[in-house]
C-alpha cells in the first residue's frame, strides 16, 4: 500500500532531464571512433530520450566544452530546438567550466543560458592553425614531391613556403563560418545582448560573472538549486547517460581493435586539454 502511494506520488512530480555535454566537439570517423567526443551520432539517441521523457518539464544542458567543430556544434544546436519545438518542451543550459567557441554555440540552444560566476563564457570566433616545416626539411635536404590536377589542390601544404593566396582563402573561409556563429547567437539571444558587436564577436572571453552583464547569460546559478526554484522542490532531476564500452567508445567495432580505441582516445584527451588551455583550464 505505501509502495503504491509513492508510485502515484513520484508519477505526479515534474522531471527534468539533464544531457551532459562534456568535452571537445568532434566529428564521429563512421568507424566508431570519438565516440567519447561530442557529435550528433553519439548523441541523437540520448537527445531523442530526454526530449520523450515523460512529465519532462524542461531539458537541461550541461555544458562543459571548449569548443571543436563548428558543423558538428551547429548540427547538434539545431536537432535540440527541433526537438524543443517538436515535443514542445523548454530548454535549460547549464554551463560548468566552459563554454567556449562551439561550446557556446550549444549552449545558445537552451531558452536560457545559467553559468557558474567563474565559467568561462564566449570566445564566438574561429581560429585555424598548424606549423610550417619546410625550412626544416630544407635543412634537413629532403625534397617534397606533390603531384596534383588542381593548382589549389595542395593548398597550405605545411612542407612548402606559405602562399599568401592560400591565406587569403582560408581567412574567407573562416570569416564566412565567423558570420554564421554571429547570426545564430544573434537569433538565440536577440535584445538580451548587451554590448558592441566588436566586443562580443572579437573571439574573446569572459568569466560568468562578466558575460552576464554582457547579455551572453541570463544568470548566475547551479542547476540544482535553479530547477527547484523553478519547478518545485521535488523536482526529479534526471541524469541521462548512454552505455559505453570499457573505452567509452560504444560497443565493439569490426576492424577496430582495443589499440585502435586507446590511442584515439589518447589523441582526443591531448586535442581536448590543448583547447582547454586556451582558456587558461
């Protein structure tokens, strides 16, 4: 009897649940691999759960990336609000540490954007880089033989001299992902941003705290604490988690060996820390 009275209880209570998005956005190889990345293949399965929970009185995100692919962080934002719009069902983003770059481009799915006084918010821009060796292998006397049918075919070689035309290409390149960043936080955030635009899209970053009254967060909070504010004390906060393999790669491929999944993961972590110094992580 009292089993069955805090049945009927917990089916009355508000859910929320919650989708961590942690770590460096990154495209799935189709073979498995940088499944412990953020991508809409390791992630579409989990987003279709939350948005279809039942009682859910909104989803929240968790956010704690420093950014990585902008294709992936847009295809991602955009099958959030569709989601949102299709089971009609608001959307909460929580930012811990950082949400930076394409991080943020994930955090501007959510209604509203919640971060610690200490996150690091922004840095809306694009950034290319690399290394140029072919003084190196001058001094070393190595000859580079590249056979192309394209004059732009082997365009920013790093073993050959730089050409200012390729970098001329590359600069047109990012400027025009550059304004497809500034459109989408523009749409998602309107009248709520609060500074120049040469300000907000120079590429840099702030704390919460700043980018608060920088419009670029709607406040300051926890998430637990918020949603009971929110929805109610007996609020059912409910982490969503996908299984995952000994290698946090999802189940088994053909082809791909344990070797295979442990130095793509070494790779990812390496990738993931160098970006997370950018923000001083």
């Amino acid at each position: 009897m009292i089993k069955a009275i805090t049945s009927l209880f917990s089916s009355s209570r508000p859910v929320v649940p919650v989708i961590p998005l942690n770590g460096l956005i990154a495209a799935s190889s189709g073979a498995g691999l940088r499944r412990s990345g953020l991508n809409l293949i390791g992630l579409s399965k989990l987003l279709d759960k939350a948005f279809t929970t039942k009682r859910a009185a909104a989803v929240a995100l968790l956010i704690n990336s420093p950014g990585g692919s902008p294709v992936q962080s847009a295809i991602i934002a955009s099958r959030i609000r569709e989601l949102a719009r299709k089971n009609d069902v608001p959307v909460i983003s929580f930012v811990e540490d950082v949400a930076a770059s394409g991080g943020y481009w994930l955090a501007c799915a959510g209604d509203q954007i919640i971060a610690n006084p200490a996150s690091i918010i922004g840095s809306i821009g694009v950034v290319s880089a690399g290394f140029g060796f072919d003084r190196a292998i001058d001094k070393i006397g190595v000859d580079r033989r590249v056979y192309t049918s394209g004059i732009s075919k082997s365009m920013l070689d790093p073993f050959r001299p730089e050409n200012p035309d390729d970098v001329t290409h590359l600069k047109a390149l990012q400027e025009d992902i550059h304004a497809q960043f500034i459109a989408m936080v523009k749409s998602r955030r309107g009248s709520r941003l609060n500074a120049a635009d040469e300000m907000l899209f120079s590429g840099a970053f702030w704390t919460g705290q700043k980018s608060l009254e920088l419009g670029l967060v709607d406040r300051l909070g926890d998430i637990r604490p918020v949603l009971q504010e929110q929805f109610g004390d007996k609020v059912m906060i409910r982490l969503m988690t996908m299984k995952k393999s000994l290698f946090g790669m999802g189940g088994g491929q053909m082809g791909i060996t344990a070797g295979d999944q442990m130095v793509d993961v070494a790779i990812y972590k390496l990738e993931e820390r160098l970006e997370r110094m950018r923000y001083g992580l």
